[in-house]
C-alpha cells in the first residue's frame, strides 16, 4: 500500500498588481497553510508573478517548506 509522506503544491501565479499578492498571502495566512514564496517578478505592465510551495491539503510538508 502507498502512503503519502509529505506533499506540497508548486504554483507559478500572476497577480494585477501587488495589492492582489498581499491579499493572497493575508488569506493563506488566514488558513494557517504553510506557504512560502520561491520568487517574485514586478512586470513592465505592473503586474506581479510570483512561484510559491504551499502546504497540500494537511498533509505535512516535510523539508519541502521549512
């Protein structure tokens, strides 16, 4: 049988401007999610593309979010 030891999800996302962002970090604040942001890229046009590791479901996270 195959168990899930440790699971996170890798996102690239982009936001219309930096508001956006702290409101999406506020809100996985919020959920107690363990999150972190691996990169962050101020366009020209003044939007925002971030690539973060987030916790996936409740499962734990392991060394892939410290």
């Amino acid at each position: 049988m195959k168990r899930i030891q440790y699971a996170c999800l890798c996102e690239t996302s982009k936001f219309e401007n930096e508001a956006d962002l702290v409101a999406y970090i506020e809100k996985m604040s919020k959920k107690n999610a363990k999150f972190e942001v691996i990169n962050k890229v101020i366009e020209s046009d003044g939007s925002v593309t971030v690539e973060t590791r987030s916790q996936y479901l409740n499962y734990r996270t392991g060394k892939y979010i410290e």
